[in-house]
C-alpha cells in the first residue's frame, strides 16, 4: 500500500548509490530512511520506524528505487547544461533560477528532469531586480590590494571570474591563493 502511494504521489530515483523520494506536491527530495522520509511513513501510513513492519516496508521501497527508480542525477547548487547553454541556480528553497542567452525564467523543481536536493546549511537567496553595475567593484576596492603585479581591474577580474566558476561543475576546478602581508586584508576576502 505504501509503495503503490509514494508512486502515484512522486517518484523513486536511485542516485551515486543512494535512493530517493522526489514528492510532486512539495517538490522537496528526501533519503529513503532518513529522517524525513520516515516522517512520511508515520504520518501517512502509521509505520513506526521502531517496528519490524518498517523494516520490510523500507526494504521493498529501497529496492524498488534500486531496480526501477529513475537515474536521474541530483544538483546542490548549480547545474549547467552545455547542450542548451543553461544554467540552473537553486536557491536553496524551492525556486530554481534557469538563465538562458535569453533572460532568466523561474521554474520548479523537477521540471525538466533538474532535481536539487537542499542543504540545510544553505540560505535561500532570490535574485535582485535591479543593481548598479559596478556595486562589486567599489566594494573590492575597500581592500589593501598590492598593484605589483596586477592592476585592480585584472584582480577584480580574476576573483569576479572564480566566483562565476563555482557554479558550473567540474572535475577541475581553480585555486585561488592570496598572498600578501599581515593586514593587507587576505583572510576578509
């Protein structure tokens, strides 16, 4: 019975060795035997996770997301399709930010096969309407930047650049190392 529910009202996914419940209605994904998707045994089946029922219910649900649970991979942050030039930014919530060549749209989560799974280490954030344009810049020249070897234009540069890096995923990925003496202001950054 509970098997045949969670199907009708969301789906199993099996991922990097782990199994997953997406709901349709929350759009939220849980650990099958986590905590919260023994919440939703309780609280809609009357499964205590106590019980030797739960054991075999969680059994037959862990292994049904094994052999037939849709492989769909699960996002943090950031998901960037290269076929479609799309990148996807969750906000940590339930609001994911698909940006385009042609603007930004707002979808769901699950729509499009996306799927991210929150953190809950992560702050939601949402997108500002409006911005002055160089608000990063003023704000980057509040430090104590030597000019030795880089102008602070091509440092401003290099730090806007690893910033816009970190959110297309990559096996590789660039260090940024500051150098300078005490007080020139390497840990503020």
């Amino acid at each position: 019975v509970a098997l045949s529910h969670l199907l009708k009202t969301g789906r199993l996914i099996h991922f990097s060795n782990q199994s997953y419940f997406f709901e349709n209605a929350t759009k939220a994904v849980c650990i099958i035997g986590g905590t919260d998707f023994d919440t939703i045994l309780w609280s809609r089946f009357g499964i205590n996770p106590k019980t030797e029922e739960y054991k075999f219910v969680l059994c037959e649900i862990d292994m049904t997301a094994r052999t037939k649970g849709g492989d769909i991979p699960l996002r943090k942050l950031a998901y960037y399709n290269p076929t479609s030039f799309t990148l996807y930014l969750f906000n940590g919530n339930d609001t994911i930010y698909k940006c385009t060549p042609n603007g930004v749209t707002v979808i769901e989560n699950g729509d499009e096969d996306v799927v991210f799974i929150k953190d809950p280490n992560f702050e939601p954030f949402s997108l500002l309407e409006s911005y002055e344009k160089d608000f990063m810049f003023k704000v980057f020249k509040l430090f104590n930047l030597d000019e030795a070897r880089l102008t602070l234009w091509q440092q401003y540069d290099v730090i806007r650049l690893f910033i816009y890096y970190s959110f297309f995923y990559s096996d590789k990925r660039p260090i940024l190392h500051f150098v300078g003496q005490q007080g020139s202001g390497k840990s503020t950054l």
